[in-house]
C-alpha cells in the first residue's frame, strides 16, 4: 500500500505546511469502506485524484455484513455505482442482474469486495484502521489564522498501533449503522441498559439462522414502530411456528397500531403494502402481543428476567419476565471523531445543517428528498464534507443512490468541475428505496 505522510507516535510531525499549493499533493482521505465511501473511491480514481480509503472493519462493508440476511428494496440497478460499474467492467466482474433485490451479504461478496480489489482501489485501501480523531494539524478548533492552509490529521488505530495520516480534505462516510439509538423514549443511554448488552440486540438479528437458539421459545420484546422492528417481528413468528412457546411483545410509541400497517392494499408499492398486510394479520391473530402506546423509561434487570418500565396512557407500567430485548429505534451519527472540525450539524435531525429541510422524515419519504450535492453538504471547514447516511443524522430517509450522487458532486468540486458539482440530478422511485426481509421475501422500508 502506498503511504501518505503516514506517523507513528514518536515520529516528528516535520514543518507544518503553510501553502495550499503544498497541500495539493496530499491525498483525499475516505473514511469508511462501505458503499458510498467505496464509491468516493471510485470517483476520486477517475478523476485521478490521490486519495486513501480508512476501513475499521476487516472487511469492506463490514456494517452490512452485520445484517448480511436482510434483502434490500432496491434493485442491483440502483445499487451500484456509475464510476464503480465503470471500473469494474475493466476486470473479470459479472454485473448481477440489474432487476434483482440483493441482500446485505450479497452486496458485499458481488459488488463491494470486487470493487475493493480494482489495481485502482486496493493500494490505498487501510482496513483495520479505526479512525479515533480528525482535526486540522497543529490547529486546533478555535484557531482561525492559517487554518485553511494547513492539511488534516487523522488519529487511527491499528491492530494496537496508533497511526497518524495526513489529507488535503476529508470525506466522512462513516455512517450510523452500528451507533444505535437506546430503547429509552428519552433518547438517553441509562447505565441499567447498557448493563443488559448480552440480552439487548440494537438491529435485526438473524433469528432463523445463526441466533435460532437465542430466541427460540423465550418471551422476546421487539422496541420499534417502524420497519425494522416489523422485520424482526416477522421473523420471530416464523421462529415460532417450530418453536410455539416463543412469546412475542412488540412495545411502540405510536398512538395505534394500525398506523405502523402503511397503506396496506392502498400503498403505492405493492410489495411494502404487503408488508403491512402481513404483519396485520399476525397481530389479529395474537400471535404477536401489542403494548401501544407505551414510553420506555427504564430497562433493568431482575431475578426474573428483565423488567422494563414506563408509561402507557398516563400510567405508570411495567411489563416483565422477558428474556430478550429487540431494539429497531433507529441509528444516529458518531460525531466525537469530528469534535475538532468546525462543522454545521442540525439540531434536532444532527443531519448536514442545510440538508435538515430536505429530509425531515416528519414532510419526506425516501424518494421525495430532492436531488443535492456539494453545495448543500459544503462545510464551515474548507474541504471537509459528511456524506452518505451520517449526512441524514437521525433521519431515515437516505438512499444509497442519494449517497452516490452526493459524491459524485463533491469529488467533481474537489477536483475543480464546479459545472459538474452543480448539476446534481437523481432519479429515484417516488416511493424510496429501502429493505427486505430474506426469509419472507417481502420488502419494507428502513434505510
């Protein structure tokens, strides 16, 4: 792999540069090997830019990995890239068919891995390398003279190691999968919740697969109003069918029930108004136990199992005797490792500042968020821009195709097409584009 100014911890940091022509001959750095910073990748090799790729997985697409059995919404065609199908199509690769819903696992093993193993991706590729920090080197956040002139640091660990890198710019494309939100109505970590980890899954667990035996006929709470949550639930039933004392809960916010069944037959997209259908008629059928409205306010342990209280319809409650927590309460972004970058984050989404009109989950659906790029995403920090899902902050509404047009758009500014980084164009299925579950086959939309 070719290194760019790369430091170890006692090696002298050499005299601050001062000059943005000296800076140019630093690379772009890419924090995040999944499909939108895979994508930056292939973008930055197209136009020849030097750039570095920082991974903390072991693999490229590690978060997917994580629920490699969920099946996406999208079909292949809006899940690849036009730069990555580009140089792809210079290699052995077999472009799946277009039409097709991959999974988690099969986006990565067809697309994400091959794409990482391009001559022009793979010798800037850094897996294993956590980054820790990013900041302005020797610069900290309330220092203003020279700051534009001086390049990026960027803390990372390594097997144990500490490594510093340097950059021209940084494009964080980290996301937020993997950075869950608490079961809690309030949003806030209690330490009783934490204490519970090994009986707390935060996703979609593989329940007919690799964790069968976890939840088969114990009394399972899924958290969540939304898709996920009704994915989880989904499985559980089928788990259920061969393990019949598995005893389901399914605790939300929502007023009613029957405002997490969508459209039903109504719904625009077939497939997802199926989705509710089904779930619906599983309810009807006690087969799935509905607390709602019911506002967490603690999770904790107990000699009985786990007890979690809180409050339904003005009344204290407390549902108890549960052996295991599902938490679908969605994701939001890490943003200590950009704690000393000088950034415009909303206050309630804590998406891109300029981008919280556009995706406000409260006025969008996935396909309505309107095409944007490096002009929305542009930073107070010269050269620092936050793309991809960790753009959106806590807003579900994001699209792997939004995210490839959004790279798109700031490598051309980066690279000095501003005529190409202003046309931002993005064609999207009004509805959006989101997830499935494998083993139904029956799409729903989270991400």
């Amino acid at each position: 792999m070719k290194n760019f100014n790369i430091q170890g911890c006692c090696t002298p940091f050499g005299q601050t540069i001062l000059a943005n022509d000296q800076n140019k001959h630093l690379p772009i750095a890419v924090i995040g090997a999944g499909p939108v910073g895979l994508a930056a990748a292939a973008h930055l090799a197209e136009r020849g830019q030097p750039f570095l790729l920082l991974e903390a997985g072991e693999k490229v697409g590690a978060n997917i990995l994580t629920w490699g059995h969920i099946r996406l919404f999208s079909p292949w065609g809006y899940n690849i890239d036009k730069a990555a199908r580009g140089l792809l199509h210079k290699t052995s690769w077999e472009q799946p068919n277009l039409e097709e819903l991959p999974t988690g696992k099969e986006m990565v093993e067809e697309y994400l891995e091959p794409l990482s193993n391009v001559s022009e991706i793979y010798p800037y590729l850094y897996l294993d390398t956590k980054v820790l920090s990013i900041a302005k080197k020797d610069t900290d956040k309330m220092k203003t003279e020279n700051r534009e002139k001086v390049p990026f640091i960027i803390h990372t660990e390594s097997n144990g190691h500490y490594k510093v890198f340097e950059a021209k710019a940084v494009i964080d494309a980290t996301g937020t999968w993997g950075n869950p939100n608490p079961a809690a109505s309030s949003g806030v970590w209690l330490k009783e919740e934490k204490a519970l980890y090994n009986q707390i899954f935060y996703g979609i667990p593989d329940t007919l697969g690799t964790e069968k035996e976890r939840y088969a006929n114990k009394r399972v709470a899924v958290v969540g109003g939304g898709h996920s949550a009704i994915n989880s639930l989904l499985d559980l039933t089928k788990l259920q069918e061969t393990f019949p004392e598995t005893d389901i809960l399914w605790i939300m916010r929502r007023k009613n029930v029957e405002d997490a069944y969508g459209g039903e037959e109504r719904d625009a997209l077939e497939a997802r108004g199926t989705l509710g259908i089904r779930i619906h008629k599983l309810v009807d059928e006690q087969k799935i136990k509905v607390v709602t409205p019911f506002s967490i306010q603690q999770i904790k342990k107990s000699d009985n199992g786990i007890i979690i209280c809180g409050n339904q319809l003005g009344k204290e409650s407390t549902l108890g005797n549960i052996d295991e927590v599902i938490v679908n309460a969605g994701s939001r972004p890490d943003l200590d490792m950009i704690r000393e970058i000088r950034t415009s984050i909303e206050t309630s989404t804590e998406s891109v500042d300029q981008l919280a009109p556009l995706i406000d989950p409260n006025l969008h659906s996935c396909g309505t968020v309107r095409p944007h790029g490096e002009k929305e995403l542009r930073q107070p920090e010269k050269d620092f821009y936050i793309v991809g899902a960790k753009s959106y902050g806590r807003a579900p509404t994001f699209l792997m195709a939004t995210g490839y047009e959004q790279i798109r758009s700031v490598v051309a500014y980066l690279s000095g097409d501003k005529t190409a980084a202003e046309k931002v164009e993005l064609d999207l299925p009004e509805t959006g584009v989101c997830s499935v579950n494998i083993n139904s086959k029956t799409p729903c939309c989270d991400h």
